[in-house]
C-alpha cells in the first residue's frame, strides 16, 4: 500500500500541504515572529515578512499580473507532467515539488491580499540571503532535481551515438570477409571429376 501511495505526484500536495500548515502557523503568532525566533544560533532564524513579489522579493509586477503567471505556469507543468512518460520518476518528482511550490505561493496571491508569506531567514551577521518560505524550497529543489534529470537523460543518448561508428566498422569488415563455407564445397567438386571420367 505504501509503495502504491508513493507516486512522484505525491511531492505536489506533500509540499503545499506543509507550505499551508507553516504558513498559517506564523500567521497565528505574528507578534512572535516580528523580532526574531533564533533556530540555529544567527545562522537559522524564523522571521516574519510578506513578500508583495515574485520569489525572494524579485519583480515587484503587481497582485493580479503575478497571479496570472503563477496560474499559468501551474497549469503548463501539470501539462508537461501529464506528457511525460511514467519511467521518468526523478523528473516527475521534480515537476511535482515545483507545481506544488508554485499553488503554495498563488494561494497565498489570491486569499491573503497578494502578499506571500516568508519566514525562513538565513545568513551570517549582515549578511542575509532573501528570506523565503516552503514554496520557494519546493521550486527552487525541485527546478534542480529537473536539471539534473535533463542532464542525465542526455547522457545514454550521446553515448549511443558515439558506439554506431564502432558498430558500422565492424559490419563493413563482416562484408568484406570472404565465404568460408564455399572453400570446402568447391573441393569437394574437384574431388569428383575424376570418378566421373
């Protein structure tokens, strides 16, 4: 039974399920997470921050414009995850972790006013990477975990090709090779006449 659940789709409601739960979590103690919640000493923090943009704060477009998007790169993944083939696993995985991230941060678009809510603060000192969510970690693994994949389906293929040369020389020299079985049917033949004189 474990292994029927266990599917690649099965990473998109894992990751929106634990981006909602997380979210609603710092929601519910916002005056705590308004200064700081040391995790891992400065370098792991939980912080509270909405976010009116893209991933990590980029392109600042608008709610509707970035809810726009979100949709249609959701649907166009659940596309691309529909037309692959089954064996690929690593790569539905990865489309699946990514489709779950992106419904994360639209839910968020559309039922919180447009702002995307991030808590996961790390760095060193002054020195801060953007501070992100659930969501964010699903896209951004599961986009490298889908590189990985591409890369390594290019790999027996380019592999094969490199072997056609070697098995073409080898038909060539099968060609070229002279019939053995004739040599002793045609001296059987010779060994004949005489018998027939």
């Amino acid at each position: 039974m474990s292994l029927r659940l266990w599917r690649p789709w099965f990473w998109a409601p894992l990751v929106l399920v634990v981006d909602f739960v997380t979210k609603r979590l710092v929601l519910a103690n916002v005056p705590a997470l308004q200064g700081r919640i040391d995790v891992i000493g400065d370098f792991a923090r939980f912080i509270y921050v909405r976010n009116p943009g893209s991933a990590m704060g980029l392109f600042p477009i608008g709610r509707w414009a970035l809810v726009a998007i979100s949709a249609a790169a959701a649907v166009f993944l659940a596309w691309l995850y529909v037309t692959s083939r089954p064996r690929d696993t690593l790569r539905l995985s990865a489309m699946a972790a990514i489709f779950g991230g992106a419904l994360g941060n639209l839910v968020d678009r559309v039922f919180y006013g447009g702002l995307v809510v991030d808590f996961i603060d790390l760095g060193l000192g002054d020195h801060r990477f953007y501070t992100f969510n659930v969501a964010d970690i699903g896209v951004s693994l599961g986009g490298v975990v889908l590189f990985i994949s591409l890369m390594r389906e290019g790999k027996p293929k380019d592999a094969a090709a490199d072997s056609h040369p070697a098995a073409d020389s080898h038909a060539a020299a099968d060609n070229h090779a002279p019939p053995a079985a004739a040599e002793p049917e045609a001296a059987a033949t010779g060994a004949d006449r005489p018998e027939d004189a």
